[in-house]
C-alpha cells in the first residue's frame, strides 16, 4: 500500500507531538500502516495490509477452540476486512449455525484440544478434558500431565463435562450442536461482530443491520 507523503508527514508530527508529553523512559511508536482494521479492545484486534490479515488476542490463535470456531472466525475476518461486507459476515455465521443444527459439520470440525497440566487425578475440578482423559484411562491409555486431550462434545444429559468423549473412542455418539453454536461460534464470532454493530438476536432471528452498512 503506497502512503501518500502528506499522510506520513501528519502521522510523524501526531507522534512528536504525543512523545514530547510523554515520560523520558517512554515513547509511542508507529507499528504501521493498514488498509482496513477494527479493534475489539485495545488488546484484540484484526487488520488487514495488502491482502494480509493480522490478528491480535482473538480466538483464531488458540488451540483450545474447536476448527469450527476458528475457520468460521476466520472467514468473518476476511469478510469484513477483504470484502468489506458486514452482510457476509453474518451470513457467514448464520450458515455454519444452520449446519451445526442439521449434524452436518464434520467430527474433525468439532474436536477441542487441551492440555493437561497435571494428573487427571489431581484435578478438583471436573472439566470437560479431565473426563476425556479418564475415559482414555478406562480404554487402556496411558495420560499424565502434558498430554494432549482430543475430544468431542456430544448429546446426553446432564453437564457438558460429562458428555466430552475422546475423539479415538467417540463412536456413533452425535455432536451436541447447542454447545457448538453457543460455546464455541458465538464467542468466537460475536465479539467481532457486536463491533460493527450486529447483535445474536440479530444473527439468530436474522434481522438486519444498518449502523454501519454504509461506513464499509
């Protein structure tokens, strides 16, 4: 992206001016220059610079959510930071949920990796991985702490922890599509969203948009 010299010039005075109010021992630097980006907050961010999207703090960089959440997190980025359209970006996620109601997302999609740091007997409380790893206990594997845990959420009663089922052994078991949509899409998707004006009732009973339609 070719920076007009009159902007370059307005960013290195904005920066003296800033830095001479500033402490001795700090100074305010300029990261760089971008086609497009949001903030979240101050610490969670996207922006995008010749086609490169760069995030910070947002779920896309974390192992322990679901594919699912990511790869959708991801093309809601690339909606709004390539294509600059909201619009997309709800029909994005609106999709993947109608496709996690109807079982149609792939096991691979679903899978939650965590790590364990420490002993599953040594836990006081029950997460969802602590159960995982005793279930491949029962199966004959050997678990301590470090080992990564690979499991599903899947339907049945009682609490969430309860139903993680490690992928080797999952079966013919079905994925629980309610927890997918509510603990692993939505969160990650609708921190984005919510910044540029959409809200899950919105995205779920698929009302429109306006406040910032206009602005991309």
């Amino acid at each position: 992206m070719s920076i007009p010299t009159k902007i370059e010039e307005q960013v290195t005075e904005l920066l003296s001016s800033i830095n001479q109010n500033l402490p001795s021992d700090m100074e305010l630097e300029l990261e760089g220059y971008y086609d497009r980006g949001f903030f979240v907050t101050k610490k969670r961010y996207a922006v995008i610079n010749d086609g490169v999207i760069t995030v910070k703090g947002l779920e896309l960089v974390r192992r322990d959510w679901a594919p699912v959440a990511k790869k959708t997190q991801e093309n809601v980025l690339e909606a709004i930071l390539k294509d600059a359209s909201p619009k997309k970006a709800k029909k994005i996620v609106k999709n993947i949920i109608d496709k996690l109601n109807k079982g149609e997302v792939e096991n691979e999609d679903l899978v939650i990796h965590t790590k364990l740091t420490k002993k599953p007997e040594n836990y006081k409380q029950i997460a969802p991985h602590v159960i995982a790893a005793e279930k491949l206990r029962l199966h004959g594997q050997k678990v301590t702490s470090g080992s990564i845990i690979r499991y599903i959420i899947t339907k049945g009663k009682g609490p969430i922890s309860k139903r993680a089922e490690p992928v080797e052994y999952i079966e013919d078991k079905e994925y629980d599509p309610e927890y997918y949509i509510q603990n692993q899409v939505l969160p990650a998707t609708l921190r984005i969203l919510e910044a540029i004006g959409y809200s899950e009732e919105q995205i779920m009973n698929n009302e429109k948009q306006t406040s910032l339609d206009s602005f991309f």
